[in-house]
C-alpha cells in the first residue's frame, strides 16, 4: 500500500475508484464502504483509493466542539490498509483547507492525479466550505470530471446505526461491549509508561500507568477487563499480557486529573518509557470511593476475580499471601514507580517470557510513520455519520 500525505501533485497519474472520508475508528460502516471500493476497484481493474484526513475537521473548524478520536493516525491509516486499500491519501485540513469551495475540492482531488472513475461515499456526504457540496452535487461534477458516484449507507449492529458518533457515545457511558462489537474490535487506547505517585505498590497493587495519546476517546470511569501489549514501531507486538485496569480519577485518593492504571495478572516487566496498547474489552463496575484503603483492597481482590473470570485467566495454582495481595485492580490507585514488581522491593527484569496468560501473537501489521479493522456489517438505509465528512460552516 502507498501513503501520501497532502501533496497530491506527487501521484502516479491512474484510473482509481475513491472514497472520501474522516473514517475515525474505521469501524463496521466504514469496513462495508471500504470493501465496496475495494471490490468496484478489481473489478474494474484499478487501484482502490481512500482519501483522509489528518485531524477531525472539527479540531479547526470549532475546537471546542471536536470530538475524541477513536483512533491515533496511525492506527487509522494501519486500517485502510488491512481493508485492501491500495492507496491511502492523508491530505492537511487547515484554516486554509476548510475554505476551500466544494468545486475546488473535488477538481483538485478526484480529477487530479487520482484519476477518480467512481467515488464510493457515505449518503450525507458533505465537502467544500460552507459544507455545500453533497452526494447530488458531486454527482453533477463527476459529469464533467470524469466519474461516477455511489452513495453508500450505513450499516447496523443490533438495532442501531453505526457510526463514530454513536461510539464515542457508547465509550462515554461506558458500554465497551456495543462500541466493540460496532468497531469490530475493542476499543483501543495507545500510550506509553509513565511513573506514578508509588501509591500502589504500597497496597501490594502494582500497576502500569498508562500516559494515552491526547485526544484519544476513553471509556466512563470505571473498573475494566483489558489487555496490554507493547507497541513497536510496526505495531503492537509480542506478548499478550491479561490485566485489570482502572480509569478515573483515583477518588479514594482525593486525585483529580484522569489516570489509566493497568494491573497486570501474574507477570512481571519493566515497561518504564514504553509505548504500550491497551484493548478495553468488558466493563468490571464503575468507580467509587472507599471509606478507607482497606475496603478499596478487599474490593480489588473482587475485581481482579471477575477479570479472571471475563479473561479467562485462572489464578496460578499456587500463590504465596504476597503474590495473593498483588493480583489487584488498580482502582482509585495511582499509578506504580515499581512497575509490576514484587511489593518486597523493586525488580526490573524483563520477563516478556514469563507468565503471560494470552499466547504470543505475530506482530500486527506495519503501519506508516503517521489511528484496526472491523467485518462489514448488513445495510440499512439511512445516511453516513455526520462526523464523517470533511466539513461543515
């Protein structure tokens, strides 16, 4: 797959099928519309394109009102890639590119180098200054530019339309369950390790404290059943690590800012200043405040049972008072200067073989230097997410 960013001018001149699109989270929606590009393009014998952005629109066109995204750039672009997309275009939106007329946008991108032949895009499609351009309106333009269009519909999960929108409300009120099953996948959260304040450790809690990517969206306060794995520079790699992971902001402890603190189960790593992926897959409980840190321990030992219980991750069969002190929920803690060691005294040895209950994976696929894939669902008639166009007055 080739990705180019903003500068159009450096594209092979060739027949394409394109669509057009923010394509935050690339979620079910967005993977049936991907594969329709995808199929329309082999058919035709093309190159299948999709067209994106670098940031939501609505970062420069109303910051305050922008939306959290589901996923980092890279992620983003690394999902365009594993629908079959042979180009990825990222192209700037700034001040400038917001007032950009709609004929100007579509001449500039479709009937440039692209070459565009057939334009895929999701029915309330909306481009140009002002938001004025609009699936009719592109039709129009494709008379005279050369390509077809096709409005494209969303699909459903359950009851519901997907969209970005509707994730990132779902995430909010904490239903990871329906925000996975609508992207495909669960939700991601992309961040590296940071030091904490060592309150953990002290309880027998060791926990990663997780810095995540600005902006990225994160679920309601609460309790989760998660997975951890390093990322490299490609991508996630190496082993699977099951963890119990609190997000909030600790109120046992009077804390304030919002922390995502990871225990992990039954293993011991440094992960100090390591860019790390944490897979939010079940809701444990929400967060609350203990009367003292003993009521928040006898509460993590329930938490970290029902997290074995979701992960299937059975407590090791023998476990010394210690080691059963430390497989804990880090709710309302802070995160651990220790990482992951033993509550006796610091240990920094790097186990990636150790105990790590999810067999090791082969590394995800490569991503480009720059926010993976979800199953196409049925459609549904209707139109695509309004934060799925490129901008609006």
């Amino acid at each position: 797959m080739t990705v180019v960013t903003d500068r159009l001018h450096h594209v092979d001149v060739a027949p394409s099928v394109v669509t057009i699109g923010v394509f935050d989270g690339v979620h079910r929606g967005h993977r049936a519309l991907l594969d329709r590009v995808r199929d329309e393009a082999r058919t035709r014998g093309m190159r299948a394109v999709a067209v994106t952005f670098d940031r939501h629109p609505m970062a420069v066109l109303d910051p305050a009102e922008r939306p959290p995204a589901l996923q980092t750039l890279d992620d983003k672009v690394a999902s365009l890639e594993a629908s079959g997309i042979d180009h990825v275009h990222v192209l700037t939106f700034d001040r400038t590119a917001s007032r950009e007329p709609a004929v100007g946008f579509a001449t500039r991108v479709l009937g440039g180098p692209l070459a565009a032949r057939h334009v895929v895009v999701g029915t309330n499609f909306r481009f140009g200054h002002g938001a004025v351009g609009d699936v009719a309106l592109l039709e129009r333009l494709g008379a005279d530019l050369g390509f077809t269009v096709e409005g494209f519909d969303l699909v459903d999960v359950g009851q519901e339309a997907v969209s970005s929108s509707r994730i990132r409300d779902a995430l909010a009120r904490g239903d990871v369950a329906w925000a996975a099953e609508a992207l495909g996948r669960p939700h991601r959260l992309s961040g590296s390790v940071v030091r904490g304040d060592g309150r953990g450790r002290t309880i027998g809690v060791p926990t990663a404290n997780v810095s995540v990517v600005p902006g990225l969206a994160l679920p309601a306060a609460g309790v989760y059943a998660t997975r951890v794995r390093r990322r490299g520079p490609d991508g996630p790699t190496g082993p699977v690590w099951d963890a119990v992971t609190n997000i909030g902001t600790r109120p046992t402890f009077d804390g304030r800012d919002v922390t995502v603190e990871a225990h992990l189960l039954d293993v011991e790593v440094d992960l100090y200043d390591q860019e790390v992926v944490v897979d939010v897959l079940e809701r444990l409980r929400d967060e609350r405040r203990f009367d003292d840190v003993d009521a928040l321990v006898t509460q993590i030992h329930d938490d970290i049972a029902a997290g074995r219980a979701v992960l299937g991750h059975p407590a090791p069969e023998q476990a010394d008072e210690t080691q059963d002190a430390d497989v804990a929920d880090v709710a309302d803690v802070a995160g651990d200067p220790d990482l992951l060691a033993r509550p006796d005294g610091p240990d920094t040895t790097d186990t990636t073989d150790g105990p790590a209950h999810e067999p090791e994976l082969p590394d995800e696929p490569a991503s480009p230097p720059l926010f993976r894939d979800a199953p196409a669902g049925r459609r549904r008639p209707g139109a695509d997410a309004p934060d799925d166009r490129p901008g609006r007055p």
